[in-house]
C-alpha cells in the first residue's frame, strides 16, 4: 500500500493546483450555474471545472482509487484508496467575494463512507487566504511547516465555537435551539462559512470547538484528520461516526461538554 506520505504529497500537489484555478476563476468574476438541495446551495461553473481538474489529475496519477467528489458524484476504484473531494468548500462566501473557501482533498481507505472509512492524508487548501493545512495518519497535522496542535480550554464559558447552518430553511429552527444550548460554553460565536476551513481552524488552535447538524462526508474528510492529528476529537455524539445527524471537534474535554449540551444537559457554567 502507498505511504500516508506519498497520498499527501499527491494531495498537495493537486489541491495547489486547484486552488489556483479557483482563484484565477474568482478574479475573473464568478457566476452562480445552478441551485442544488435549495435556492440558498449554490454551485458555481468554477466548483465544477475545479473538481473535474482535480477528478483528471487522480485519474492520470492513481486510476486503480475510488472518488467521491461534491460535485461529480462517485466511483468505486479497485485499490484500497478513495478521494473524497471539495472542490470549493465555502461556496457561498466564494460567489460573493468573501477570501474564506478552501479546495479540501482526503484519501481515505475502507468502505468509502465516514461511519467505516478511516482518513489517511488530508489537505484544506484556502487560496485566497494563503493558507495550506495537511495531516497524514500518524505524521501530525500541519500549518505550512508549523505543528499544529488543537487548544486546551479551561472551561467555563471560555470557548471560541464556530457552528454552521444548512442550506434547508426547515433545518434552522433545531440548529439555532442547539446553538442556544451551547451558547453557556460560548466565549463567542463564529459562522465563517467553510467546514474544512473551521475543522482546519480547531486543528490550528484558532477555535475552540466547531459543532454542526447536516454535514456531508467531503466536507469533513480532510478537516477531521487535521483535528485527530493535532489531538483533538472528531465524531458524532455518543461515539457515534461524524455524519449528518451532528459532527463535533474539539479538545477532549470540551468535546465531552459540548456532546452534554447538544443532549439538553445545563452545563455547570451556566447555572
Ligand atoms: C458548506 C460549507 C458551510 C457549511 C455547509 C456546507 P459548500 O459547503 O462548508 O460552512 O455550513 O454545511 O455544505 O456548499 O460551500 O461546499
Ligand atoms: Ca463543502
């Protein structure tokens, strides 16, 4: 089997080249080709055209991988390996100019499903904000050349938290009554619009904890090695799996916090 290393070093590569052309794309104007799930979930030509480079290059260099990209859908591969692919992750703040969206690649191994998958190498690649975040299993997690390793709140009402809310308006109701649940734990609030961006952000010990309802697998596949890699907690509460129903990051404790007051547990702070 490749190393964790040389799937990184692939995804760096790519996830460079990618991010360019979403840049370049971004400088020459940006327009919305479509709506999706719903009239707030855009996708723009350059998520499209951004994800086929991405789709050819893994092509070319391994053709025997799985894929599993936002944008063009999956395929089975005959190797151990799948890439699970956002090609512009932040798609919203891209279309309207804002510097936060990340081209976020993951080589995973196993069923290619975030309940049985195991992540191996992950990239969150935020051109506009010059930022390269990357993680190998075992190998750490890292900023450029820096180590990245996640905070150690003490508690109380000291975390910065970053949450984020679907595209569906029937959804908003139960994310902002859990918001409000863990707002006692809240040093404040951030919703910066890109989850590998956020999950990248916690690895980084630039947020505290990151919560939110309705995520899809290439959203987090490269930002929860980076939070695993830089020794924080990544998953579904109650040991559960990272899926749509809730993913939460995090240091250990605080994690364990959070899963208590998405439950409807008072934390001791706010009493
Ligand atoms: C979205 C962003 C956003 C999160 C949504 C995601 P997209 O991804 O990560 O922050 O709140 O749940 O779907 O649509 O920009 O690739
Ligand atoms: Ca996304």
């Amino acid at each position: 089997m490749t190393s964790a290393s040389d799937l990184l070093a692939l995804a760096v590569d790519i996830a460079c080249e990618a991010g360019e052309l979403a840049h370049r794309r971004r400088s020459e104007g940006v327009a919305i080709a479509a709506t999706k799930s719903a009239l707030a979930d855009i996708v723009t030509e350059a998520d499209r055209e951004v994800e086929l480079l991405i789709r050819h290059r893994l092509q070319e260099e391994r053709p025997d991988d799985g894929f599993l990209g936002e944008e063009s859908g999956a395929e089975r591969g005959t190797s151990e390996i799948t890439w699970v692919v956002d090609p512009i992750d932040g798609t919203v703040n891209y279309a309207y100019g804002i510097p936060n969206y990340a081209v976020s690649i993951a080589a995973v191994t196993g069923d290619p499903h975030p309940a049985t998958w195991t992540a191996v190498a992950g990239v969150v690649f935020a051109p506009a904000l010059g930022e390269l975040f990357t993680a190998a299993r075992g190998g750490g997690a890292h900023l450029g050349h820096q180590v990245l390793a996640v905070s150690q709140p003490h508690g109380g009402a000291g975390a910065l938290v970053a949450t984020g809310f679907g595209y569906d308006p029937e959804t908003h109701a139960g994310d902002l009554a859990r918001l409000a649940r863990v707002m006692p734990l809240a040093r404040d609030i951030r919703r910066m619009g890109a989850a590998s961006v956020d999950l990248s952000y916690v690895a980084a010990g630039r947020l505290d904890a990151y919560f939110e309802r309705g995520l899809h697998p290439w959203d987090h596949a490269a930002g929860g090695l980076l939070v695993e890699e830089a020794g924080g907690r990544f998953g579904g509460p109650d040991g559960a799996a990272p899926s749509a129903t809730m993913t939460i990051a995090a240091s250990p404790d605080l994690f364990a916090a959070i899963e208590r007051a998405l439950a409807g547990d008072v934390p001791a702070s706010a009493e």
